[in-house]
C-alpha cells in the first residue's frame, strides 16, 4: 500500500525539490510545496463541479426516462462547457439598493468556506493537505461557516424571498449541525482520535459503516440537510421563493454559489467514505483510486435522493430534524459508549 | 523551518490587527446587521490567534460556537428591531462619559488580571481534546456538571417561552 501512494507524494516532492535546486532557499520550496497543495484542491473542485454538472443532468434524466443533453458533442458531454461560458459572459446585474460590499462578499466567503473544508480530507495514504489533530472537528466548524453568508447573501440582497431563504438556511443548518456533529461521534470515540489519518487507519480491518450504521444513515441525512439539496432544498424552494438566497444574483456571483453547492457535497461524500467507508482503504487498487470510487458512489446517493424524494414542509424538516434524528443520534453515542465499555474497557 | 519565528509574529500580528479592526467595526458601525457580521470577523481571527497558540481544539470551538451563533444573533437583531431602516439601528446616545468610565474600569480590571497573574512558561505540551475531555470528566467535573444544568434549563426555558403557555384554566 505504501509505495501505491506514493505516487501523488512523490509528486509532491519532486516539485519541492525541483524548487529547492533550482532557487537553493527551503522556504521557496516549502511556500511552492505548500501552494501545490492548494492549486490540487482547487483543482479537484472545479473539476468535480464541472463534471457534476453534466452528470446530474444525466442521472436526472435516467432517473426520469430521458436523455438528458445530448445535442453538444457525443452524449452532450460538452453541455457543461457551454453553461460556463454562458455564464461568464453574462451580464452582471446589481440590483438597486442592495449593501454593495456584503452583497459582493457572500459568494466568496461561501466558497472560501467550501475549499478550507478541503484541507483535512485524506486524499490517500499521506495525500493531506493539513492532519490536524483536531481533523473532523475542524472540517465541522469551518463547514459551519456556510451559514453566515447564506445569510449575508439573502439579507444583502433587499428582497424579501431573499430574507425568507436566509433566514431558513439559518434554522436549517443550525438544526442539522447537531445531529450530524453527534453522528461523527461514534466514529471518534471507537477511534479514540479526531485525526483523520488514525480514523482511516482504525478501519483497515473493518469499515465504520458496519459498527456505526445509525450513524452512517444520520450522517447521510444530516449532510443532504447541510448541502441544501433535496428533499431538504427549503433554502432555495423555487415554488415558493424564487430561488431563495441567489435570487438577485446572475453570471458569475451566482455561479459562485453553484461551485460552492457542489464543493459541499463532494466535501459531504469525501468525509463519509473516510468515516464510514474505510477511506482510501482497499485490495489491488492504489489508495486514491479506491477514495475515488468510493466518494463517487456517494455523490451518485446524494444525487439518487435528490430525484426521487419531493422537497419536505418547513414543519416536517424541524421536527424531524429535532425529534428523530438528534434522538437517534444520542442513542448512538451512548450504545457506542456502553459498548465500547464492554468490550474494550479503557485502562 | 527557521522563518518560524517571523511567521509566527507576523501571523499574530495581522490577527491581532483584524480581531481588533474587526472590534471596533462592531461598535462604531451605525447598522446593527454589520456590526453583528463582523462580530463574527472577531471570533474567527481570535480563532486564528488561538490556531497561532497551537490550540487547535479551542480555535474550532470558538469558530463553530461562536461565529456560527452569529448568525442567530443576526436573526434575532433583523426581527427584533422593528426598524424600516436598518442604517439607523444601532444609534448612538448622549452617554459617553458615563460608557467612557465603564470601558476604562474594564480596562483596568483586565490589566490588573494579566499582571496580577504569575505567567508560567509551560512545557511546550500541545492540549489536545483528549486531555480537556479527561479533565472535565475528573478535576473539573462538578462545574462542568452545573454548566450542563444551567443549559438545560435555558433550553427548557426557550421551549416553554416559544409554546407561549396555554391560557390560565
């Protein structure tokens, strides 16, 4: 397994010392190793967001006995390319009276929040942009920094189905944290470690989704909550609010907040699979590969719900939210607890 | 790495300068929805200054408990001043020798505090979550219990002011 991922590693240090020969200075080589890092996540977020833009079409479409594009290119695999320079040549329209800088900022922040989530998720063995030690709870806090300027964006924008969108991201997500937070905790405690590499290591025997199932399905349910898609897309309602937050936005500040949806979901499915899936564990395959298809059936799940499930009430997503779910997952930390205090009785 | 050092300074120092550019903003902007979004700038560069102490733990719990809960306190603001115009809702008043003398006294207290205080150098032993945890399930856990009470009665306590109470029968 070692010398399999090696591969991005090896990358990695190659660039470093291609910089430390050529410039002799170690912290040119350090600050050039450290932005290769960035640019990779950079990378493989707009990469995914440009493939997950067609490929949700086409699931849709499947799922719905259609074609889906097909006009551009073979299977209208250039469809995507289209949607972007549409949207880049856009015009950008500023409504009038809305608060110019806070306007200007929320998609921004949105993604920056998105692509900070990005530094703790284990790529492959060693492929990690940062290990902290505080691993998944750092990937909760600055994931919960998407609520801010969900808001920012809807109070800035002066409409009121604006408002009412931002408002509902606030008792949306605040809602869903809790329970999500709570269903990670059973995977920290069996672990006894919020690293991410030691929670991948803890399952090269058995994956978490196999001890930790409740948690699995909380988590699922929570993080289709956190990303704002259906059924729990209340946030953006187009019946009833236009398209909540992103309403007075167009070309590229609305695509803005599209990069940082689908970001949050490939964040969402990357976490899962390095939780409950076992991460870049497997046989014969080199890690990242094994990380790939794993985040990919993931993402195909979360696309699976969104076109079959219809959107819920706002009644129905806090009740659930607040009876079922936050339940559900204290009983799981306290079975995992007593558990745990069965069969490996700490010292 | 020997740019530690000038690192370190020079990410306390432009922490320590957005925390506090940051501060000021909260108190000196006359909108009320701003203040409030940069009280959430606060927190997270007080986070980062925390991330600077290598205090992982305490800086994701300052951003996720205290910047996320901005976000309520914004709520609450919009819906609470009933105001047409926001521009206008954090007005300033005709109290500046008396807030000038509680700000100072504040002030005070906090430097008679830090000087009062014996700083020991520590061992240069990272805390981790592990440890805080042990603690307050050992040393500390009577307040952490009472702690505990205390939120929960501010939670029953919400409930029963959102249910409103049914008429006296």
């Amino acid at each position: 397994m070692q010398e399999s991922a090696s591969l991005w590693v090896g990358l990695g240090r190659a660039i470093k010392q291609a910089v430390l020969a050529a410039t002799g200075a170690p912290w040119v080589a350090e600050l050039v190793h450290t932005l290769a890092g960035v640019v990779g996540i950079l990378s493989i977020i707009l990469l995914s967001a440009l493939v997950l833009v067609y490929l949700e079409r086409k699931v849709c479409a499947w799922m719905q006995m259609r074609l889906g594009p097909n006009r551009l290119g073979p299977y209208g695999i250039f469809q995507t390319i289209a949607d972007i320079i549409k949207l880049m040549t856009k015009e950008d329209i500023q409504p009038a009276q809305v608060s110019p800088v806070m306007w200007g900022l929320a998609p921004v922040l949105l993604f920056m929040a998105a692509m900070t989530t990005y530094a703790v998720i284990p790529f492959d063995a060693g492929v990690i942009f940062a290990d902290l030690n505080i691993g998944i709870f750092f990937f909760v806090a600055v994931g919960s920094q998407a609520t801010l300027p969900m808001l920012m964006a809807g109070w800035a924008s002066n409409n009121k189905y604006a408002m009412v969108g931002g408002m509902r991201t606030v008792a949306q997500m605040i809602s869903y944290e809790i329970p999500l937070v709570f269903s990670l905790l059973g995977v920290v405690m069996i672990t006894g470690s919020m690293k991410m590499s030691d929670i991948v290591k803890a399952q090269e025997g058995l994956w978490f989704i196999v001890t930790q199932p409740i948690a699995f399905v909380v988590y699922l349910i929570a993080s289709v909550a956190e990303t704002n898609r259906t059924p729990f897309d209340l946030v953006e309602a187009e019946s009833e609010l236009v398209a909540g937050p992103f309403t007075e936005y167009s070309g590229m500040r609305w695509a803005y907040f599209f990069l940082a949806e689908y970001a949050f979901m490939v964040g969402a499915s990357c976490i899962a699979a390095t939780l409950f899936l076992g991460g870049w564990n497997g046989p014969f395959l080199p890690g990242w590969i094994w990380f790939f298809i794993k985040v990919a059936a993931m993402i195909f799940l979360f696309m699976w719900f969104r076109w079959t499930f219809p959107r819920i009430r706002v009644d129905q997503l806090m009740s659930f939210g607040w009876k079922v779910l936050l339940p559900l997952s204290i009983v799981n930390v306290v079975v995992t607890g007593i558990g745990l205090w069965l069969f490996f009785p700490l010292v | 790495m020997e740019n530690g050092g000038l690192m370190h300074t020079l990410a306390f120092f432009l922490l320590s300068g957005i925390t506090l550019a940051a501060a000021m903003g909260v108190v000196f902007k006359r909108n009320l929805v701003h203040s409030a979004f940069l009280l959430s700038v606060t927190f997270l560069g007080v986070a980062g200054l925390y991330m600077t102490l290598q205090a992982e733990f305490m800086a994701a719990v300052q951003a996720l408990v205290y910047s996320g809960a901005v976000a309520v306190l914004v709520v609450i603001g919009v819906m609470l001043t009933h105001r047409q115009q926001m521009s206008r809702s954090n007005p300033p008043n005709k109290m500046l020798l008396v807030g000038a003398l509680a700000a100072l006294s504040v002030v005070g207290a906090i430097v008679w505090a830090i000087l009062a205080t014996p700083w020991k150098v520590g061992k240069g032993s990272v805390v981790t979550a592990g440890d805080i945890g042990r603690r307050f399930l050992t040393d500390f856990a009577p307040p952490f219990e009472a702690v505990a009470l205390l939120l929960l009665a501010a939670l029953i306590g919400a409930v029963v002011l959102f249910k409103g109470g049914k008429a006296q029968s």
